[in-house]
C-alpha cells in the first residue's frame, strides 16, 4: 500500500535510532550479552507511543479534507465497526 511508506516517513529514521541504540553500545564495546531489556522497552513504548500519535494526527488531517459525503461514509463504517 503506497500510503504505509509515507506514514511512517517522518519518524522512520528517529525511532530506528531510538530503539537501536543500546545495541549499538554494546556492538561498539564488544560486549557478549545483549543490553537490558530495561533499556530497550521504554525506547520501544516511545516509539510506539509517538507513531499513534502520529496517526491520529493523518486522521485528523484526512477527516479535516473530506468531503461531506465521504464524511458520512466515514461515520457509517466507524458505527459499524470497520
């Protein structure tokens, strides 16, 4: 889908580092275990947490463009469930 690589475009790059970066200090240091998983998982609910943020933002930038037709569409199937 064309549109998945524009979502995650702007924040790509940022969240790689974020979520890599004490494996590369250990890579660096050549050390044998692999980092804390303390250090990864807040990297990682960053992460997370910013890209749905993010999308609420497309989606609020997309309802914001609709036209009133495609409004309507839109409220439908959000009541429906899909």
């Amino acid at each position: 889908m064309p549109w998945k690589s524009r979502l995650g475009r702007k924040s790509g790059g940022v969240s790689s580092v974020q979520v890599t970066t004490p494996f590369v200090e250990h890579i660096m240091f050549q050390t044998p275990q692999l980092p804390v998983e303390s250090l990864v998982k807040p990297a990682q609910q960053t992460v997370k947490s910013e890209r749905a943020e993010e999308l609420k933002d497309t989606v609020e930038r997309i309802r914001e463009g609709a036209l009133p037709k495609t409004m309507q569409a839109l409220g439908l199937e959000a009541k429906k469930g899909h």
